[in-house]
C-alpha cells in the first residue's frame, strides 16, 4: 500500500485531474488572486493541498452566482497557509445567503412585472417597467444609455 504524503505540494495538472476544474480556470482564479501557487526550480506551479477545498468553494459560490469579485473579496478574509474550514464556509455562507435572497426578491419583483410586457412586445423605451422604470433614461438626456453601461 502507498502512502500519500499529505504535505506534498500539487502541480496544476494534480489540482485539475482532482478539483474537476480546467488547467485554464485555475491560471484564470490565479491571476485574479483567488488562489496561489509558489514555483519551483524548474519554474512549474505548485499549489499546497489545502487549494483543493479553496477551489470547492469558488465552484460552489459560481454556482450560486455569486461574481467572482465577491469570491475574491470573501477569500481576502481567510489565511492563505490553511484550507478553508467549515467555520469559515458558516461565515461565507451567512454572507452570501443575505445577499443570494436579496437578489431572489429582485428577481421574483421583475418576474411579476414581466407579464404586462409580454402582452404588449413593445419594450418602450418610456413606459418599460423593465428596462426604464419611471422613465430615468430620458431625465439622462438623448442617446443610447443603456449601450454605455456593461
């Protein structure tokens, strides 16, 4: 029987093949600093054991659509020299749910809109309840607003 030496690091082929994440979406949380690596001599990525939960987590937040930037602002908030414990998923978790019913009463608010738009198929540009309530687009001045905005 091998055993594992839970102290050893994993290249980013390890994290993937283990996390279900691409190689590609790693470099990509790398880059926006939500996870890290150190580099060898040969200059490969390594990434301590304790990624893997990191990963997990990211993924489980996407999930819940929650933008990356709230991720990475969350992950601030957590050593970088430990995995993730379930103390601080309660934590993260306790954050994202105000939010995530916070965004459920948004959403079900534009759903009952939805309906008198459907009847009508005009999405004007004045009387919209979706797209210009109280018609605040025209108080802007003439133009295309809504291209301007991402």
């Amino acid at each position: 029987m091998t055993q594992i030496d839970v102290h050893k690091e994993l290249t980013v082929g390890q994290v993937a093949a283990r996390s279900g994440v691409a190689v590609t979406a790693l470099h990509f949380y790398e880059a926006k600093g939500l996870i890290k690596s150190t580099r060898n001599q040969g200059n490969q990525r390594r990434y301590p054991r304790g990624v893997l939960r990191r990963v997990a987590l990211i993924k489980v937040a996407q999930r819940l659509g929650i933008p990356l930037a709230e991720i990475g602002e969350a992950l601030k908030s957590l050593p970088d020299d430990r995995a993730p414990t379930a103390a601080d998923w309660q934590t993260l978790s306790a954050q994202w749910s105000r939010n995530l019913d916070e965004r459920i009463n948004q959403l079900i608010a534009l759903r009952d809109r939805l309906d008198g738009c459907i009847g009508c198929g005009c999405l004007s540009m004045e009387g919209c309840p979706l797209r210009n309530q109280g018609d605040v687009l025209g108080q802007r001045g003439p133009g295309a607003h809504l291209l301007d905005e991402p």
